[in-house]
C-alpha cells in the first residue's frame, strides 16, 4: 500500500511537471508568435500604399528631371509622374521612391502603344543594364537585371502592388501581359549596383 503511494506521488510530481513544461512552451511560442506579427506588421508600415499597377493615378508634377535609359533596348527617355501616356516617356509611380534612393523604385511603360518602348523587355537578360540619369543632384544610377519573366503578376487587381520604403536601392520595370493587354503585371526586376556623377 506504502508503494502505491509513493508511486501516486511520483505520478502527481510528473503531471505537474509536464503540465508546466507544456504551459511554458505555450507562452514561449505564444511570445514568438505575437513577435512575428509585429514584425509583418512593421513591414507593411514600411511599404508603399497599393497602387493600381497598371492605371496609376498621379497629381504629381509631369517634370520629373530624370531620363531613363536601357541600351540593349535602344531606349532613352524621359520619367514622367502625371502619366504613361505619353511618347518617348515612362511613369515614376508616386508611391515608390525616386530614383538612386533606398527602397524600390518603380516604372511603368507600354510595349504597343505611345513608342511602345518595353515592346522588347522579355530580351534583357540577368545583367543587363538599366541607366536613370538624374538631372537634379546631377548624377547617374545604374541598375542591373536580377530576373525577368518570373514576376507576372495575374492578380495584381486583386493583390495590388506595394513598393518597399526602405533597404538596398531597386528598380521595377512594370508594364502589360500579354503585350497590348491589361490582364497581368509583368514586373522586371533590377538592383543599383553603382552611382556616379553626370558628364
């Protein structure tokens, strides 16, 4: 009988010891958990507003001082922020940040319509060149190609596009999917890798 005790004891003494392990563990990742939603909650504070990626709406002045340039496609135009319709001419989303800066930094241009200037964007490669040329601090961002072709956004209606504000300066290239037709976003995307000034 002595025995039964001493073992209903043990019993006891385990349970309990379980019980708190368990109820620690619980706490442990419950702390974690509420860690890892600040932290998305941080990052979505840190992006952009959703834009419309393929009808932007600006009130932005259409001077923007910056041309951009992409010699394997033999574009040399000028950055706009009212419109993309525009000839010989891109639109700086007003949500991204400008050009050379931290953060992403993004584009829109047509491939069929107003100089149909990304008619060829599929045929930049990883490490082509991307050239902003910016006329207001008198220097020269560039950027090359880290992936085109895999970021083809079908949902971008539904899940709009947002721009980091902050880290390594990037640049999207944004137009229409298929060519001439608004039902994806194809999104270039580029990384500055140096900055000098303008001859």
């Amino acid at each position: 009988m002595r025995s039964y005790k001493i073992y209903s004891v043990l019993i006891l003494f385990c349970c309990v010891f379980l019980s708190l392990g368990i109820v620690m563990a619980s706490f442990s990742q419950f702390e974690q958990l509420q860690s890892a939603q600040k932290s998305i909650k941080d990052y979505k504070e840190r992006m952009s507003n959703p834009v419309n990626a393929l009808d932007p709406t600006s009130t932005v002045t259409p001077f923007l001082n910056y041309d951009l340039v992409i010699p394997k496609l033999g574009v040399n135009c000028n950055i706009r922020g009212d419109t993309v319709n525009a000839y010989n001419a891109v639109y700086h989303y007003s949500e991204s940040v400008m050009p050379g800066q931290p953060g992403q930094c993004g584009l829109l241009g047509h491939r069929t319509t107003y100089s149909g200037l990304f008619k060829n964007i599929g045929s930049l490669r990883v490490g082509d060149e991307v050239i902003i040329k910016d006329y207001n601090s008198r220097k020269k961002y560039i950027y090359q190609v880290t992936s085109n072709g895999q970021d083809i956004r079908w949902d971008y209606k539904t899940n709009p596009v947002r721009f980091a504000q902050e880290g390594e300066p990037r640049l999207l290239i944004m137009t229409c999917y298929p060519p001439g037709k608004k039902q994806a976003a194809y999104i270039m995307h580029c990384k500055m890798v140096s900055s000098s000034g303008l001859n």
